[in-house]
C-alpha cells in the first residue's frame, strides 16, 4: 500500500540547522527503545538540554513545565483531548512491532522489574507464563496489551472510541500530527533520518539501554499465544504498517534527495529563512470540547455550588455540590453517572462515578433526575473545568449515552493566609510531644 506523505515529511531542504535551535517534544512509548534515544539525544543537545523524564503527564503540562528545554522526554497521557496548533515544538516518537513490544515488555516485568505489591504487571509477569498474562490483563480490559498504540494516539484527539474503525481512523489522524517517527526495528536509520531531517550533527555510537533480559523471540513463541497477541492487536499492526511505510518512504526521498550530490550541507541553503517561518507560528495548544453518545439518556444542565459561598467560588476545603440533571428518553437499569474535574492545562485532578461508588440506579423514560456529588474542594487555588458523562458499567466505552466536557467552570479562591503548598490540600493535623525515654535513656548514660 502506498502511503501518502506530508510534504513536510519528504522535503528534507526544509531541515533546520542545529544553530536554528530547534525544539523538540518526544513522546516515548514503554519498551520501543525510548531510553537508548534518550542518550542519542544527549549526545547531540548535551545533557543540561534533556528534560526530566515526565510520566503520567500530558504533552501540555510538559512544555509548560520544561519550556526552556531543547528536548523534553517523557511517557505523555492525553487525559484530555487537545485542539493541536504548531508551536514551534517539532513532535517525535518511535514504534516498534507492536506483538514484539508485548513480548518485550512481558518478560522486561518478569526478568528485570522488582516484584513488589504495587506493581500489578510485574506481579502477574512473575506469577504466570505469557498466555496467561496476555489473558488476564485482557479480561480486567487492560489496553497495554491490546491496541496499545491505537488507543494513545486515537484519544489525543477524542474519547468517543465506539468502533475499531474510528480508533484505527483517529490514530492515523494523531499519528500524522507527529513530525517525525521512527521505527525501532531500524534504530540506525531512524537516528540517522532524525538528524538528516533536522540538520543535526550526526551520532555514529548508538547506544543500547534498558534491554529485556531472558526473552523469546515471536518466531519462539507457540501458535496459540501468538494468535492470542495478533488478535489482539489488530489495529496496532496496521497502524504499524502505516508508520512503517511511512518512515521507509521518507528513506528512499532522502536517498533520491543525496545521491551524487556530496555534502549533505549543500542542500541547506534555506535554511534561515525556515526557521524564521517556523518560529513566527506563534501557536499554542489548547482544550478541546466533545459531546458524543446516542443522547438517550442527556445531561441537560450542571451546576457546582459552595456549601458557605453558595456560589462557584470557593474557598480551598470548602464542601462543594455538584449537581447534574438528567432528562432519560428510555427505561434502563443500573446506570453510572460520573464527573471529571480538570485544571487549567487539562490534567484530570480529579474523576470518579456511581459505579465505582457503589450507587448506580435505574431510570425510567419521561423522567427528570438530579445527581449530586458532594465533597470538600481540597485544590490548590486556579479555574476547573467540569465534565461529565453517562453511561453503563465502569466506563463509557461499554455503551455511552451522554458524555460532555467543558459543563461549566468554578474557581478555588484563597481567602487567606496559605498553608499548604502543592497539587492537592490534605487535612493535615500535628503534634508535638516530649519524649521521656529518651531522656530517661540519656541521664542514665551521663
């Protein structure tokens, strides 16, 4: 299959040169040879130019946290979809084989990650061979071993997953928001197009770092756990595919691009003037806002009110109701009503629903019902956004009726002196007391 490129993709005269000071954003994947691309990028920025390793962050929280970086790093979560606009920050990544990354990652938890409780995939590694494992996270629906990659990127850009069409359509979409992305398999040629691609200088020693120990190969595997991996990850090998086909097109540009033609500086020429235009986007990135589902149970209205303010500013720990009304057009049962509170760059502070409370009710159609969540606003102070979404079971993806983000908004004021410092505020109690014994222990030794 043919795959169609960008432009950018293909036209390496587009490079900038290092002295452009280009920078870049690298979305690590686990065990796609992230860490080894870590050093590579060391080596060519220096190691004061390499951010800290983010985990469990979005790319947003990211750059506005490391922005004076020339690379920043991290495994990224999209908690919340983001409208994508250029800023100036060229996006990378790395896939791999997506049943080989499955292996790797299953006997890199068996054979080099400590067992200890609050690990549950190096638990289940240790304790069980690989078809087992694959088959217990799949029924807790765990999605690091099926479709992986399809799901990270599909729900940069929306949480309404319905269909494996959409998903594999929506990763597509996400992955070609990337600027460059390489492919594991061919570690050399991805470092090499990646500085190519950027007029960087080149790195002839590649490191290997973070390898799995102890591990089989796909073609060692037995056929029913491969068949067991294929099927579960259909989407990611196509996806695979494409990026495959992608990366291999902009190989052959660059060969057609060199051949004969000597130095690789000679074809820098504009460089200036294309960094000029990529610097002047003066783009950000910012929330977006989906409402999906069949609409046969709707949110009709949200409201969040303070307990003392009786309005949506609220003081730090000050008990807070937020109240959803719903309009149901059908009868059903056991329905799970959730919210989500997301701060000014969209991280989730908080989420959670009536079925992970334990309260989940019935409705009947024609009928009116409110749902109040209450608790004490234990935030930092700044603007939260509140979204909400209706649905059956644990979560929206069995089968949603209404989800919206972006309800309405409310704000944590202080009012007063801060104690606190950080994310959250905790109820923190102290006291102060004498020792005795130690005392007692102390005038015995004099």
């Amino acid at each position: 299959m043919q795959t169609e490129l960008r432009q950018a993709d293909l036209d390496i005269s587009e490079a900038p040169h290092a002295a452009a000071a280009q920078t870049f954003i690298f979305d690590h994947l686990p065990k796609t040879g992230g860490s080894a691309m870590r050093v590579v990028f060391e080596q060519i920025f220096g190691v004061t130019n390499v951010s800290p390793a983010v985990s469990g962050r979005s790319e947003h929280w990211a750059k506005e946290r490391f922005s004076s970086y020339r690379m920043i790093v991290g495994h990224f979560h999209s908690p919340v979809p983001v409208e994508f606009v250029k800023d100036g920050r060229a996006r990378m990544t790395v896939l791999r084989d997506p049943i080989d990354r499955a292996v790797s990652e299953y006997f890199y938890y068996r054979n080099n990650v400590e067992r200890v409780p609050w690990n549950k995939l190096s638990i289940l590694a240790k304790d069980h061979d690989l078809f087992t494992y694959i088959k217990l996270l799949a029924g807790s629906r765990d999605v690091i071993v099926s479709n992986f990659y399809s799901r990270h990127f599909a729900r940069q850009i929306s949480r309404s997953l319905h269909s494996d069409t959409k998903i594999l359509s929506l990763a597509k979409e996400a992955l070609d928001r990337y600027d460059f992305v390489g492919i594991q398999e061919q570690m050399v040629d991805t470092v090499d197009l990646f500085c190519c691609r950027f007029g960087l200088p080149p790195v002839f020693d590649l490191p290997r770092i973070n390898e799995t120990s102890s591990r089989v190969t796909i073609g060692d595997l037995d056929r029913k756990t491969r068949d067991k991996l294929v099927a579960m990850n259909c989407l990611d090998v196509e996806l695979y595919r494409f990026a495959l086909s992608r990366f291999q097109e902009q190989k052959r540009k660059v060969f057609h691009k060199f051949a004969g033609r000597g130095e690789l500086q000679d074809s820098l020429a504009t460089i200036d003037e294309w960094a000029k235009q990529r610097a002047s986007g003066g783009a950000h990135s910012s929330r977006t806002t989906e409402s999906f589902g069949n609409l046969s149970i709707e949110i009709s209205d949200a409201k969040i009110v303070g307990g003392k303010s009786g309005t949506s500013i609220l003081e730090p720990g000050e008990q807070v109701t937020v109240c959803l009304t719903l309009d149901s057009h059908i009868d059903a049962q056991q329905i799970t009503v959730g919210i989500e509170i997301s701060d000014e760059l969209g991280e989730i502070a908080f989420g959670t629903n009536t079925f992970l409370l334990g309260r989940q009710a019935d409705v009947s159609a024609s009928e009116r019902y409110e749902v109040n969540f209450t608790f004490p606003a234990n935030l930092r102070h700044g603007r939260y956004t509140l979204g909400a979404a209706v649905h059956t079971g644990e979560s929206h993806e069995e089968c949603c009726f209404h989800w919206c983000d972006n309800l309405t908004t409310f704000d944590i004021v202080d009012s007063g002196r801060a104690t606190s410092v950080g994310y959250c505020r905790l109820e923190t109690g102290v006291d102060w007391a004498p020792m005795p014994e130690w005392r007692a222990k102390t005038q015995k030794k004099s």
